[in-house]
DNA sequence: GACCAGGCACATC
DNA sequence: GATGTGCATGGT
C-alpha cells in the first residue's frame, strides 16, 4: 500500500482536495434518493435529474412501495425531464421489481449482502451497469466500491497511469488495490475527478488552473 | 444549432 | 471484443 502507484493516488487525492475541497455528493438525501438518482443520472446533467426527483416529491412517489405501483407511463411522465425518460422508466421498473423479489422493498437487507455479491445481483437487472451499480454501492449504501466514469479514464489516461485499453473493472481495481478502504476516500475522489474532468480535461484540454496540473502528465492525449 | 451531461443495451462486424 | 447507435431533456 506504500507502492508508486499508491502514492501518486494520494497524492492526486490530496492535490484535489486541497484546491477544491469536499464535494458534497449526496449529502442529505437518503438511499432511497441516491438509488433513483444514481439510475437517472445515467448521460445526464445532475440539474435535470433535479426536477425529475422533485416531480416525483410531489407526487408522493419517492417511495418504494408507491414507485412499485405506479405505471410506467405514469412514471415515465413524471421523471421526463431527465430525458431518455421512456429508457429509464424501464430501467428503474426493472430495479424495483427486482428489489421487491429479492428483499421485499427493504434496504436494510439489500446492504446487508457483501459487497460482491449485492454487486453482482445489481448487475444483472437490465439497466444497472458497472457505474451505477457502484455508485448505488457507494453512494446509498456506504460501501467502499469505487466509481469509476468517463472522466477517471481520461484523467488517468493522460497521466500514463493507465494504456488506451483499460477497462472499466481494471481501473476499479487500480484504485480498490492501492487506496484503504475507505468509503469517506471513495465518495470524495470520485466526486473530486468528475469535477476536475469536467472543469480541465475535456477533449479540448484546458489545463490552466488545474489542481492536477503540476503531475506528469500530456493534455493532447485524446482518449 | 451544435455539443454536452455523474451510461447502458443492443446490433453488427 | 471492439466499435457504433438510439435514447431525449435542458443548459451553454
């Protein structure tokens, strides 16, 4: 744990951290929020997830067992602003009958499973990829599983921690092998790279102001 | 009007 | 197994 790799991690952690302090990434809304919005947030700007979720407050639907009962086209309508809204309203159909099957709409014995295993179960409802899936982990569930996006690969990339190649489960296991596991440290990195992806390492580079900017590191890298 | 946003499934090669 | 495409709203 004290390997290069470790400690460069550390070292981009705390460079972010001290330029942009803590992220906030949902703080006060409860797992039930967070799961929802983990599935509507999927190629989406997090201000229109906003409004779905508020439609479905005052709907009275943010709630498993009225979600349960709502038709799809009475729940497409009400996340619509999310966009894509006819996908994901399969999407988060598909999660909750699953979770009504397998736990009964009752989170506290869905987190009760090992990681892996509640991972994998995740994985298998049409919808649920390798980055909500964690985020789900992560973010409702407090459990170290890394998030991994678009931005964490390019970043990674342009700092020659990582080839072209790496997929999504290989710069998972990067972080998960060389950082404690630490849900706190988790929860913020992740939101820390997607803010500084979005803010300096888009495919245009803009490396000015960037908290990563003193690493090693080639902005014409094109992922 | 183009391009993007806290992806994923499916088709095709 | 790599690459391309549809999904769709709202902001810049």
């Amino acid at each position: 744990m004290s390997s290069r790799t470790s400690q460069t991690l550390r070292a981009f952690y705390d460079a972010m951290y001290n330029a942009l302090g803590p992220q906030h990434w949902w703080p006060a809304q409860t797992p039930t929020e967070v799961i929802i919005g983990a599935i509507l947030t999927q190629n989406t700007a997090w201000r229109n997830v906003e409004r779905a979720i508020d439609n479905l407050k005052r709907a009275k639907a943010l709630d498993w067992k009225r979600l349960h009962e709502l038709s799809l086209e009475e729940l497409a309508e009400l996340i619509r602003p999310a966009g894509t809204f006819n996908v994901k309203a399969r999407r988060l159909k598909s999660f909750i009958q699953w979770f009504h099957d397998r736990f009964d709409l009752d989170l506290d014995r869905m987190f009760e499973m090992s990681v892996s295993s509640l991972r994998e179960g995740l994985l298998e409802i049409p919808g649920i990829g390798r980055e909500t899936a964690d985020a789900i982990l992560l973010y409702a569930g407090q459990k170290p599983s890394f998030v991994v996006d678009a931005y964490t690969a390019r970043i990674l990339y342009r700092h020659h921690l990582i080839d072209r190649s790496a997929d999504y489960d290989e710069i998972k296991e990067l972080f998960e092998s060389n950082l404690p596991d630490d849900v706190k440290l988790f929860n913020e990195y992740h939101a820390l790279l997607v803010d500084v992806g979005k803010k300096h390492c888009r495919p245009r580079a803009r490396c000015e102001g960037c908290p990563l900017r003193r690493f090693e590191h080639d902005a014409e890298r094109e992922d």
